[in-house]
C-alpha cells in the first residue's frame, strides 16, 4: 500500500520522448515490483527525490555543484523510506539551498530519471530511480550551501550549457522553456 501512491503518480505521468519512456518503464516495473524501492539500503538502487527549483518568472533554475560527483545537478535525494516522494523532494531542497520558502508549482511528476551512481567506498554501484518535481522559489532569497554542495546558483535557462550539458539536466530545460510558451 505504501507504493500506491507514488505508482499512481508515475501511471498519470507521460514521457516526453522514446529514451525518458525506456527509463519510465524502467522506473515503473522497479516500483511495482521492489518492496523495499524507497530504501537506501537496497544494494540493487532505490528511488530518490529530485526538486527542479525555478524562479517565479520560470527563467532561472537553482543548481548545486554536487560534493560527491563534481557535476552541476538539480537539488535532491534519498528517500530513505518515506514513500512520499514530493515530501522527500521538498525536504532536499530545503536541506541543500537554505531556502524555506519552496513550493510546488504541481504535485504532479515534472520528469524522472535512472542512472548509475559509480561505487564509492563499501558502496557498490547502483542505481538512482530518480523521480523529479518542479518547484518554485525566490531566486533574491538568501542561499546556504551544504556540506554535500561545492556552490550553489541560479542560472538563467538559456546558459545552462555553461553548467551541465547532462541529458536530463537539457531535458528538463526544454520542459520549463515549453511551460513558458
């Protein structure tokens, strides 16, 4: 039961294109088929919860030079066991920006993602079922950095490429700049 809710939100979502609907299914048949999906513990992967964070116009996203993988991403991460994946997204952002005041722009998926995450340490590779919510901030607010972050920053959307040039990173570039139209 406690899978319920995050399936019914990934069986209302639909995929931009061939290569997000293979990580879709993917996702989905993970879920549907992994009791323990939303724990970190499970060797295999585990789901996690990601906050694209744009600013009230929608033309600035928030982004943090990860700590561990030296690349610029969205704010996010592990669901260590709560099966309410906006919440964990929602809980991340707040943790890794400082900000307090984020809400959701819909409770709906904005995009989801499955990669690798390399092994580090006693930890084996395995994969991240990424699930990603499209949030809204002030970008005047006042930002702390983690100590799972090298920076922070908001970036205009049309330099982007400047920061990451990551698949989904462009894909979820193309979804705010469509919103806007």
């Amino acid at each position: 039961m406690y899978r319920q809710p995050l399936l019914s939100k990934l069986r209302r979502y639909r995929p931009r294109d061939d290569g997000e609907h293979q990580m879709y299914l993917t996702l989905l048949r993970f879920v549907e088929t992994e009791p323990e999906c939303f724990e970190r513990s499970l060797q295999i992967g585990h789901i996690t919860g990601s906050a694209w964070i744009v600013n009230p116009g929608g033309t600035r996203v928030l982004l943090t030079h990860h700590g561990k993988l030296d690349r610029w991403l969205q704010l996010g991460g592990h669901a260590d066991g709560k099966p309410d994946i906006l919440a964990v997204a929602l809980r991340e952002a707040r943790e890794e920006s400082g900000l307090t005041e984020i809400r959701p722009v819909s409770e709906d998926i904005f995009d989801l993602d499955v990669h690798p995450i390399p092994a580090r340490g006693t930890e084996p590779r395995h994969l991240h079922y990424d699930v990603r919510f499209l949030l809204e901030a002030d970008d005047t607010a006042p930002l702390v950095i983690s100590n799972e972050s090298k920076a922070l920053a908001w970036v205009d959307l049309g330099q982007i490429g400047r920061y990451s040039t990551d698949v989904s990173i462009t894909r979820m570039t193309a979804k705010t700049l469509a919103r806007r139209r």
